[in-house]
C-alpha cells in the first residue's frame, strides 16, 4: 500500500475505475479526515459528519465505473460533501418544523393525559410504525427491544458488525419517535 501513498490522484481515480480497493482505501485515506471536519464543523454533530463521509465514499465506490471528475478530486469530494450536508440539514429542519407544530399544538391548551390515551390504540400505532422500518433495522430494533439481546448478540446472531447493530438501533428510535409523534397527532387531533 505504500506504493499507492505515491500516486497522485488522477492515477488512484484511475484504478479506482477499475475496481481497484487499494486506491480506493488510499483516497479515504487522503481526504476522510478533512471531510469529516468540515462536516462536523457545518453540522455540529460528530456522528452525522461521520454518517455524511462515509455516504461520499459509499456513492464514489458504487458510482466508480462511471464517475467523470474534471480537474482534482478535492473540489468533487467537498462538493459532494456539501451536498450531503445540505440534505442532512434540509432533514433536520422538517423534524424541526415537526416538534415545534407539535408543541405548540399541546401549548395551546390541548393535552392527552395517559387515561385518554386507550392502550390498544396506541399498541396498535406502535407495532405498525415497527413493522414499518426497513427490514434489517426492524429485526435490530426487535432483537433489542423485545428479545433484549445486547448489541454483541444481535451482532453475532445477524453476522454483522456491533457498530452497525448500534447504529441500526439507534436510527430506529429516532425513526420511531418520529413517526409515533407524528401518528398520534394525527390520530388523536380532534375533528
């Protein structure tokens, strides 16, 4: 691999093209870390700018027959980058937009307490928002959340990595929140 730590970049797109991982390894290598700053330093928040560079390099692999950069890779990467930002803030604001039409709905003097809410009914919300989630990220949320396996476990059972497990769960909650929040309101607004 040190022989790669050589080339310039045009050279490493080049065998990149052709499938080659060394160069592609030897790109991540040169540019993660500055990616990943500049993310962090838009988005404020460590595992987003994360998220966001590793989708960057996911897209150039998969796009790598047919990716055309003019000029040097820094300017695509950080374009690129920037992009993916921009879409991960677009997100954020609608979630935004969500919680706050929430609250203000229940500031306007329209509170459920829990005796108003029957349980089937929100039973019923919650398995059908899990039964929602894309499939591999359900069966991480249900290992956890109703067999009460550990990260460790699910990993092992599902022949995947623990970080994975971890971040499955943890976007499944997120998903979730969302989602409940949301089909609540709707289900509960008076007419």
């Amino acid at each position: 691999m040190d022989g790669f730590k050589k080339l310039s970049d045009t050279e490493l797109l080049q065998l990149l093209k052709e499938s080659d991982r060394i160069a592609f390894a030897e790109l991540f290598q040169r540019y993660h870390q500055a990616l990943y700053l500049h993310a962090k330093k838009m988005l404020r928040d460590g595992d987003d700018a994360k998220d966001v560079v590793q989708e960057v390099f996911a897209a150039i692999w998969t796009k790598r027959h047919t990716l055309e950069v003019s000029g040097a890779i820094a300017p695509y990467l950080y374009g690129a980058t920037r992009n993916r930002i921009l879409n991960v803030m677009a997100h954020q604001q609608v979630v935004s937009k969500y919680a706050d039409s929430i609250t203000a709905f229940m500031e306007l003097g329209v509170s459920y307490t829990e005796d108003q809410f029957r349980e089937k009914e929100l039973a019923q919300i919650i398995e059908r928002e899990i039964a929602s989630l894309p499939d591999k990220m359900r069966e991480v949320f249900e290992l956890s959340r109703k067999e009460e396996l550990s990260y460790r476990e699910i990993a092992e059972r599902l022949n995947i990595s623990e970080h994975t497990v971890k971040k499955q769960a943890q976007r499944a909650l997120k998903i979730l929140r969302l989602r409940i929040r949301i089909a609540l309101f709707i289900h509960f607004l008076p007419f």
